[in-house]
C-alpha cells in the first residue's frame, strides 16, 4: 500500500537494449514509472505487461524478492 517501489519480472527485453538484462529476472521499479499495462495471453496464461525506462530501474535479482513493505493492518 502506499508510494513505493515495485518487484517486477522481466518478460522481454527489446531488441534495441544493449545492457545486462535478461528475460525472467526481477527487477526494482521506480513508483509509477511504468506504462499502461496491455493484456497478452500465452502458453502459462494471461499477463499484464508494463514498458519499463531503463533510468528507473533499482535493482536487479536472479530471484524473487521478499517484499517486505507489504503489511496485514488494513487502512480504514
């Protein structure tokens, strides 16, 4: 809840990115620095993907990550 950075996975790197990343990969976001998602279907199921600067990615992980700022109070 709240502002704050997202764990995302790398689904597809565009052909024109000459850096370190690779598909399936968690990356650190930036709050709000994503696009709109867009629905795509595949072999596991339907996913929303995101476009993603390069600028405002954080962090990079082989693995997901524990994201601790997630929290069981309820706002109300």
């Amino acid at each position: 809840e709240g502002i704050r950075p997202r764990w995302c996975q790398i689904y597809k790197v565009g052909t024109e990115y000459k850096g370190d990343l690779k598909e399936g990969q968690y990356i650190l976001v930036s709050h709000g620095r994503w696009s709109r998602g867009i629905e795509i279907e595949d072999e596991t199921g339907t996913k929303t993907i995101r476009r993603v600067d390069n600028n405002d990615i954080l962090m990079v992980s082989d693995e997901l990550m524990n994201d601790e700022t997630f929290s069981d109070k309820v706002s109300g």
